[in-house]
C-alpha cells in the first residue's frame, strides 16, 4: 500500500486487537485494485465513525476503500479463527478474503473495527483468490443496513466499490470490496482456533480482551470466564430472536460467523420469508436444512455449546467439574431465547400485558399463517390495520379464512382486557412491524441492474425503502408486496 497525499481523509485509528493480541493474527496488505469506482458511501455511518464523507467521496476516499491506498494509522491484518462449518470442524479458517484495517472510536464512544472484505489473498484463502464479486458486496450492504433499520444488531456497510477487475467463479464476474463495520470481528471460531491447538493461555487472552471490549460487567464476577459464556449467550439468544421475529434466515450459522459482541455478520446465503414456512432454506449449499428458519434457535445452543468448550480450562481445574458447571449455562438458553422471543411476539401482536396463555395464541396465528401461506411480514403488518377496523388485508393473506377468522376472535377477546386505546395500539404496532424488507426478488432485480447494467438507480431506491421500512411512502407499493410465486424454491449463495 502507499501512502495518500496530505489530503487523504484521516481516521484516527486505536488499533486495540493489534496491540494487545500478537499471534491471533498475521499482517497484510490488500491487494491492488485496477480500477476502483465507488458505488456506495453510507454518509450518516461516516459521520457517526467521526470521518467527512464528503473528502470520503472522493478519489482518495476510493483508494482507501478499495485497498490501493492505507490510510494513517491503519494496520491491517487478517484475524485468525476456527470454526464449525455444516457440523464438521474446520480447525484453520481465518479472514481469507478480508482485512481489518484497524478501530475507531466513533462519536458515541464505541470501539468500531473497520475492514475491507474482498481486498485480495491472504496467508488464510486457502487457495482462493480473496476476492469477492460485486453482487454479494451489494448483497451484504443492502441487507446489513435493513437489518439496521429494522432494529437488529448487525455489521455495517460504510462503502462499497467495483474494482474494475473480474473475478472467476462458475462464470467470470465483475469484483468489488466492502467497506465493513463491527463492533469488532470476534467470533466463536476465534477462541476455537486456539482451544483445538491446546493453547490455554491464548484462548485466556481472547476472553480477557473480550470481556474488555464487549462484556466489562463480566470481568467483576466470581468467574469472569462464566459470567463472560452467559453474556455471550444472552446477547446471542437476543440477537436469534430478534431474527426470527422478522422472518430472516441467516443461512449460514456457522462458528466462524457467530459473534462475540451479538451482531449479525457475514450476510451470504441469508433472505427474508415470503410466505411462513419453518422448514425454508435459501441457501444453495444447505442441502440438508442444517439452517432452516425453525433450526436457528436449537442452531443457537449448538454453537454456544462449541464456544464452552473452550472456556473449560477457565472455569475449573477439574475438567469434569467445569464441563458441569459450563452445561448449566447451556441449559438456560431455551429459556432465555423463548423469553426474547415470546416478548418480541407479544409486542407484534399488539399486547401489552403478560398472560400464560400467549404462547398459544401466538402459536395459532403462526400455524393459521403456515396452513395458510400468508406472508409472514404483511400479517402483521396488516394486523393493525384489522385494529382500525379492516380486517380484509391480513385475510387477504390467506389462502383459507376459516382459520384466521378464529383467530382474530381469540385476538380481539384477549386484547379487550387491556386498558389500550386501539388506535394507540396499532401505532405502536406499526412501529415494530415492518412494511419494507429487503424482498427476494426486489434484491434479485437491483443486483441485476447493478452488475449486469452498471444501473445502481435500482439498488438506491431499495436501499432508501428498506432504510425506512416501519414508514408508508406514497409510491413506494411494489416494495412492500411478496414476488410471483414460482415453482423453483428461491436460492441464495455464498459470496466466496
């Protein structure tokens, strides 16, 4: 990399990973790029990250993000991480495809990584080229900034660029670079790397500079390394429900993209639902349904299983006694997942109160929804439209009305014994309860325009619905409806 002019934009940089981990990482430079163009600048990120987007939209700007020019201070690195992949273990994956350049402390006081994804080989492509075709870049920014705006902790897109060269997948494809943001890009499969090397005090470091990081209120504890697991589990079991309470299916719950901060990463073969179905696989490679919609939450304890394994050196010198006291906390995730989850469906409903029977009645709308194939964001979208008095929306939904009908008779009884105003209630549903998602076939066309037409006007106007999906703007329809139906199941890949 060479150096910028006295122009170049400034980050200031605090590279914390760097400092305090040596030999979690090797250092790296992105590979050259022949001719970078900046597609996308997400300006309000720019501004929260303390940069001017406005010397970032420029070509020095370009240079950064397109890995031809390192900014001052930057010190990037391809972090090395573990990971289950599909149930088999894989003991040596690491960034393969992506560098961090190094952490910001933005305007709220929050750490930031900052990383280039797709900038080339590194000692961890494992014979791949490290690089990434423009259609994911475009993919993983639009759908991070939705899952955004949808109230869900996630990675962000700060930029995304074409680079002007193609890259060799099934066919030859035009390459581009993601600028991501993260809380940091601390994984599961980062502890694992050095668990499966029997490297005690390594894996010791990782937890120390994580609870500092992401979890400090563990680090008082009797047992920080247990109160660290329970942190880690109970922002993940959040996160899982969070999911599943908008109908995303991340598609690729592997360890290596499981989080220690609780953030979504690594958005490949994930997609929102059209119709509610438990059982739908987008990705092309879950061929068995490992990732199904309905698995993600027996998906989630599975891999914070694998993450307590690496904490049992930690936790107690007797490796039984601590394998004891590590499954007790895994025991408590179905608990804390239904407790995230059962309050996100209440408030989707529109209930305001606690009573036993909800799981019931949230369990019969989503069975009338499955019978039914009604879509899965427009039934409660539409719900609170039946509050104001038209119910033929969300009836519109289905395909049988007998079962929605008696349904929304146990809805309407059980809402009675609130003391709500129904116009107050649907407003607060219509706060939670998106209109806007990235949909399947709304993606397809604006990856389309982009990659094949080099027409970002498609991705733009997908982008600012998505950005504001609880919103109804005037014109805007064809966002807010499922596409065709089709006999072929939808398909999503893999962006390496």
């Amino acid at each position: 990399m060479n150096n910028l002019s006295p122009t170049r934009p400034t980050f200031a940089f605090d590279n914390s990973f760097s400092r305090s981990l040596e030999g979690c990482y090797v250092e790296c430079n992105a590979a050259p790029a022949e001719a970078p163009k900046l597609l996308q600048l997400n300006h309000a990120l720019a501004e929260e990250l303390g940069l001017d987007p406005v010397v970032l939209n420029t070509d020095a700007g370009t240079s950064i993000f397109s890995g031809n020019v390192a900014p001052d201070g930057a010190a990037p690195l391809a972090q090395a991480y573990a990971g289950h992949q599909f149930g088999g273990f894989s003991p040596q994956l690491g960034d393969g495809r992506a560098l961090l350049l190094g952490e910001v402390i933005d305007v709220h006081g929050k750490r930031r990584d900052i990383q280039l994804k797709g900038s080339g080989r590194t000692p961890f492509s494992r014979g791949g080229d490290g690089k990434s075709a423009l259609g994911p870049v475009l993919r993983e920014y639009l759908i991070g900034e939705a899952m955004h705006a949808l109230g869900v902790p996630t990675t962000r897109a700060l930029a995304a660029v074409s680079t002007g060269e193609t890259v060799q997948r099934e066919t030859p494809l035009p390459g581009g670079i993601l600028t991501r943001v993260a809380a940091s890009h601390m994984r599961v499969g980062s502890l694992q790397f050095f668990a499966a090397r029997g490297d005690e005090e390594k894996v010791r470091q990782l937890a120390d500079y994580a609870i500092a990081r992401h979890h400090p209120d563990a680090a008082d504890a009797e047992n920080p390394y247990l109160a660290f697991l329970e942190a880690v589990t109970e922002a993940q079991a959040a996160l899982v429900a969070k999911w599943m309470s908008i109908g995303f299916i991340h598609g690729v719950m592997n360890t290596d993209n499981i989080t220690i901060s609780g953030e979504t990463i690594d958005y490949g073969p994930c997609a929102f639902m059209d119709s509610y179905a438990p059982d739908t696989v987008f990705s092309s490679i879950d061929t068995q349904g490992r990732y199904a919609y309905g698995n993600q939450p027996d998906i989630l304890g599975w891999n914070l299983a694998r993450l307590a394994e690496t904490l049992i050196p930690l936790i107690d010198p007797d490796k039984d006694g601590a394998i004891e006291i590590l499954t007790d906390v895994i025991n408590t995730i179905p608990a804390r997942y239904d407790a995230y989850w059962t309050a996100a469906m209440r408030r989707k409903i529109g209930l305001t109160t606690e009573q036993a029977a909800d799981g019931e009645l949230i369990g019969g709308l989503l069975t009338a929804m499955h019978q039914g194939g009604a879509d899965f964001t427009l039934v409660f979208r539409h719900l609170a439209t039946a509050l104001r008095g038209n119910a033929i929306p969300v009836q519109g939904q289905f395909t049988e009305l007998s079962a929605i009908n008696a349904w929304l008779e146990n809805w309407r009884a059980r809402l009675s014994g609130e003391d709500v105003e129904a116009e107050a209630r649907a407003d607060a549903m219509d706060r939670i309860n998106p209109i806007y998602i990235p949909r399947n076939h709304k993606v397809e066309e604006a990856l389309t325009a982009a990659v094949e037409h080099e027409d970002m006007s498609p991705f733009e106007a997908l982008l600012a619905a998505v950005s504001h999906p609880f919103d109804v703007i005037a014109g805007q329809e064809n966002y807010a409806e499922p596409g065709a139906q089709t006999i072929l199941p939808y398909q999503t890949f893999c962006g390496t």
